[in-house]
C-alpha cells in the first residue's frame, strides 16, 4: 500500500513549521553583520543552484528559469548564481533542450549525468546492512520508483526518494569542488528542480536572511514535514538541507528520524521526503522561514497523469491528461501558485517592488502580523 501521506503532523514537526509569514527586511545593522560574517568565513558571496531532473522538462521551463529566478538569485552588486546541473542519464533529444542554458555567457559550472539504475546497486553492495536497518522505517523517503531496495527484500517504494537524495549529493559535490578551485565558499546554496515553471519571479536573494532556510509555500504541499521541491539555505547549512544520502550511507539517518517522529517512525507507514527534510533541518537546529511559492511543477504534454489532492486518500482521486493548457503537476499547488503570482503581479503595478514586506502582507499572510521579536526573520 502506497504511504498515506496526509497523516497528522508529529509536534516536533509542527513546531518545525511555526515558520516566518514574510519575507525579511534587512536593516543596514543586519547587512553590516552579514558582510563581516562572510568576510570571516572567506566567501565571495553568490549563489551555488543545485539544478536536478530529467532534462526533457526544460522544454517548458528553461525560458522562464532564465527569466525568473536565476536573475532574482544574484544579490544586488554581487556576482551571478553558479548552477549545477545534474540529470539521469539523459537521451540525445534531451541533451539538445540544454543548448540555451549552455549558450555565452553561460551560468552553468558544472553538469553531471549518472544511469540511476546502479545507484541501488552501489547502495545495497557497500551499504547492506545500514540501508536494512534505514528500511525499518516505512514510507516513501526511501522511493526507489518500485525497484527492490535490496534483492529479495520485496521492498518496493514509490516515489524517487532515494534518487533525490543521491542527486542532491552529486550537487554538492561538484559545489565543493567549484569552492576549492575558486578559493571561497558561495553564501547561499538553492536546490530546485528542472520541472519547475516560475511564472513570477522568485524573492531577491537580498530579502532572505541569511539565518534562516527558506521552504517556499503553497498552503497544502508540506505533507506533515515540509515542501522539499525548492530551498534557499546558507552555505552552512547546505549539508544538512541536502545530506540525506551522507546521512543515510553512515547510518545516522534511521537514528535521527527515530530521534526526531519518536518509535511511530519504525511502526507507521508514513516517513516521506517532505518529512525527511524538515527532520534533518530540526535535528541541525535550523531555524525555518517562508515565503509564497511562485512556481509549479509541471508535467510532461500528452502523458496521464495520476492527480495528487492532500484533501483526499490516494484511492479517491483521478488522474487527467497533461496538456499546454493543463500543465500542472499537482492541480492545488498549481492554483496557489497561480494566485500568488496574479497578487503580487497586481502590487507591482501599483508599487515600485513586487517583493516586499508589504506585498508578502497583502498576498500571503492573511491575518495581521504579530510583533516583531529578536530574531523573527522580518
């Protein structure tokens, strides 16, 4: 039986996502202290995006990837995001869709393609005993899109958890590797994925504080942990973000979800990737913020596509044929994208600055703001 995904939230996991309502503002005391710190740290500053997915989506989404969020990652005087790009070992017609991204002056610093079908493989030969026991706990963190996680376990799991968390690592590591030839650390680290269609642009880099992770929102796709499609963290805390295949290759990540959901986590059925995250943030002592999320993700023209509602079990829902017209993935993330984008887009007709405290007011918090406090993201 596929996880039932919208199960009841764990306490820690909701105290996890008592999250920020709006988007920082920075005060000139902040800024100063952000500059010292990356100046301690010997950072020359910009973005490193961890870029992943099949290629063949970048038909419909590179144009607006290039328009709408790279440009937004560039904080304002610094130097252009970097991307890393990973894929699954890709066809011929889709290496073809990568010839923009790749055209001068190109962001793109590093590409690695893998054939994810020895990832388990590789996984189960040096690491049978730790994935056994991380297999103790069920749902689909550990997707492995219906493949035997080992041979004769008849252990077989939706989704792509797994490969996620492998390609993440890919990510980083071309990150580091970039870090040590150029002498200096990026200051923030941004996973997204190649699916992703931003009809409006994403927050400037300039308005997320550096203290904080920021998940994007959409009201309904956290799944009882946290969205887990797009993040913006400091390079500090990228390698708790995105270190779940560390974390499970050394056995410490069945300890920190058992830590973290208490002895439910080896008995239900319900440990997803959204879940996986928000864990690995808390146990790293990560504080959360959120902002309204401002792309969705799309699905491939002409293919079934089997419908997503967090409202309802997963025997109750349909599916529809994806088209240009229908292009949303998950219908209800797409609608909250869509109406985030028409608010913001009306603000900015009538203000200097689609993203703004103000904006993030009208358009995603829909009750006053509490008090500020030290430490509150805004």
């Amino acid at each position: 039986m596929a996880p039932r995904r919208h199960a009841a939230r764990p306490s820690a996991l909701r105290l996890l996502a008592l999250a920020a309502c709006c988007l920082a503002r920075p005060g000139a005391a902040a800024a100063a202290a952000a500059a010292a710190d990356a100046g301690a740290a010997g950072t020359s500053g910009g973005a490193a995006v961890c870029l992943a997915g099949r290629l063949r989506a970048l038909t419909r989404t590179l144009g607006l990837l290039r328009e709408n969020l790279l440009p937004a990652l560039r904080p304002q005087g610094g130097p252009a995001a970097d991307v890393f790009l990973y894929s699954p070992s890709p066809t011929a017609e889709e290496l073809a869709r990568l010839g923009p991204l790749l055209e001068e002056p190109s962001p793109v610093r590093a590409v690695r393609f893998d054939d994810e079908g020895h990832v388990l493989e590789e996984l189960g030969r040096t690491h049978e005993e730790v994935l056994r026991q991380a297999m103790r706990i069920r749902g689909n963190w550990l997707g492995s899109t219906r493949r035997e996680l080992l041979p004769r376990s008849r252990d077989k799991r939706a989704g792509t958890g797994i490969f996620m968390m492998h390609a993440q690592n890919e990510c980083l590591d071309m990150i580091e590797t970039r870090e040590l030839r150029r002498g200096a650390e990026y200051s923030h680290v941004v996973f997204t994925r190649t699916d992703l269609r931003w009809i409006f642009p994403h927050p400037p880099l300039d308005l997320l504080r550096s203290d904080f992770a920021w998940v994007p929102d959409t009201g309904e796709d956290d799944w009882g942990g946290l969205y887990d499609k797009h993040l913006v963290v400091p390079r500090s805390a990228a390698h708790h973000a995105l270190g779940g295949w560390r974390l499970l290759r050394s056995g410490r990540a069945k300890k920190i979800l058992v830590d973290a959901l208490g002895e439910q986590a080896l008995r239900g059925n319900d440990t997803n990737t959204e879940r996986w995250l928000a864990v690995r943030l808390l146990a790293a002592g990560l504080r959360v913020a959120r902002f309204p999320l401002t792309g969705y993700v799309s699905c491939d023209p002409g293919k079934w596509v089997t419908q997503v509602d967090a409202r309802l079990p997963m025997h109750a829902v349909g599916g529809f044929v994806c088209s240009q017209e229908r292009d949303g993935r998950y219908p209800l993330e797409h609608a909250a994208v869509v109406s985030f984008a028409a608010c913001l887009s009306a603000v900015g007709r009538v203000s200097s600055n689609n993203w703004s405290l103000s904006a993030a007011q009208r358009c995603y918090c829909p009750r006053p703001l509490p008090a500020r406090h030290p430490g509150d993201p805004f």
